[in-house]
C-alpha cells in the first residue's frame, strides 16, 4: 500500500523577456522541473581513524555507484544504498489536497512542499524555472537533495547558502559575467576564465563595500534566467571589475 493508503486508508532566452518570470498555465503545476536526486547512505572505514563510519552523498541518477563510493573517502565498504527520504505528514497532505494538487504515492515531504509553494504563488513562478543540469550537478557536489519539483530558485538559493564566503565571490562574478556573455549554463567548474574569477575574489575578498552589499544577496538574486539589478553595488564593483 503506498502513501496515501498508509495514511488514509486507500491507494491511489531572449534578453528582452529575461526581466519577467516565466508565465506558467495551472496545468503545468506539476510538471518536473529539476534532475532526480538521490542521498546514498555510505559505511564503511575512515582511512585515518580506521573506524567504521556512514556518510551520507548526493548524486544525480542514473548514480555511477562507484563514484558515489568514491566521494564518501572511505573503504572496506559494508554497504552504499539509497537512503528514503522523509515522507509528507498528514497535515501537509491534507493541505495539498485542498489546493487541488494531485497527490502520487511516491512523493516526499519535499515534493509535496514544492507543489505546495507553487499552488500558493500563482503569481509568481520563479519557483518553476527548470534547473539546468550543470546547476543541478552543482548543488549534488555540495550535498544539498532537491525535489524533482525544485525549480531554479530553490537550487540557487539552497546553493548559495552553502557557499563559503570566497566560493560565494567566486559564484558571483561568473553570474555577472555569464549574463554579460549572455550565456545560460552554470557549468563553473570548466569555465575557460576560472583564474579570471580568482583574480577578482583575491582583489576583493576583503573589500568592504562589496561585502555589506553582497550580504544582501540571495542566491536567485543571481539568476541567468533573468536580468541582474545593475543598481546594487555588488554588481557595479563586479561590472567595473570585467570591463577593465
């Protein structure tokens, strides 16, 4: 018997647009909008301490095992599995199905609080911008699970939080600079200006101004899908910063 049985007792882009979000129709509330990820629950021995321990990896499938494994720096591997992840309560349930949602048995808590976020902002559905795969790996490499519901708002932001402060310099000035070359991807890792972008976080790791500004930022603050706020100071350093 799936979820719902359990619980209820029965189964069951041009620049001149880049300003707006995407217009969605109803119908395309529960359309999947980000890559399948999985956590792989990992034991094995840790090769300093030589004790066993589990570790827990994100992976977009289809998951190459081994390099999961890989990830975890552990050996004598007793197990790698997929772990399954938190199911919805009966309140948030219940929630879905008065906002009209169509409910599957295999959908997770987080699911279901994606749905649920875009049926309560019709309005504003920045929350249903696909997430590019190069984003989506991005957001695998530092643990963080999305919902196949996640939309590129949610990546952006859950990423940027886990950022360090230099790797949220270095994520910055690539975005300004990917929307000036008018470019989409946020493959960062095999960018051609990479020592480019390290220039500018050795120059400006410490820069005050910048800081203060960017602390107000969000990760979506650094959508490529959209154009970026050229008043704020953040970008007026970083844009000085490109056309030197």
């Amino acid at each position: 018997m799936g979820l719902l049985g359990r619980l209820f007792g029965f189964g069951r882009p041009d620049e001149s647009i880049m300003d707006e979000s995407p217009n969605f129709d109803s119908i395309d509330l529960q359309k999947k909008t980000c890559p399948e990820m999985n956590i792989y629950k990992i034991r094995g021995r840790h090769p300093e301490t030589k004790r066993l321990r589990t570790v827990r990896r994100v992976a977009l499938e289809p998951a190459d095992q081994e390099a999961v494994i890989a990830s975890s720096g552990l050996y004598d591997i007793q197990f790698c599995e997929i772990e399954e992840q938190e199911l919805p309560s009966e309140r948030q349930i219940n929630y879905a199905i008065d906002l009209g949602i169509n409910l599957s048995d295999d959908y997770t808590k987080e699911d279901i609080s994606c749905l649920i976020t875009r049926a309560v902002h019709e309005e504003d559905r920045d929350d249903m911008i696909p997430v590019d795969l190069s984003l989506a790996k991005m957001v695998a490499d530092h643990n963080i699970c999305l919902s196949i519901f996640s939309g590129e708002k949610r990546a952006l932001n859950a990423l940027w939080f886990q950022l360090s402060k230099e790797e949220q310099l270095r994520f910055f000035i690539f975005c300004i600079h990917q929307n000036r070359l008018k470019c989409h991807s946020y493959d960062l890792e095999h960018s051609p200006y990479l020592d480019y972008y390290d220039r500018f976080v050795k120059e400006y790791k410490d820069n005050e101004s910048l800081r203060r500004s960017l602390s107000g930022y969000v990760g979506s603050d650094l959508s490529l899908n959209k154009k970026p706020n050229k008043q704020r100071n953040a970008y007026k350093i970083a844009n000085e910063f490109l056309i030197k």
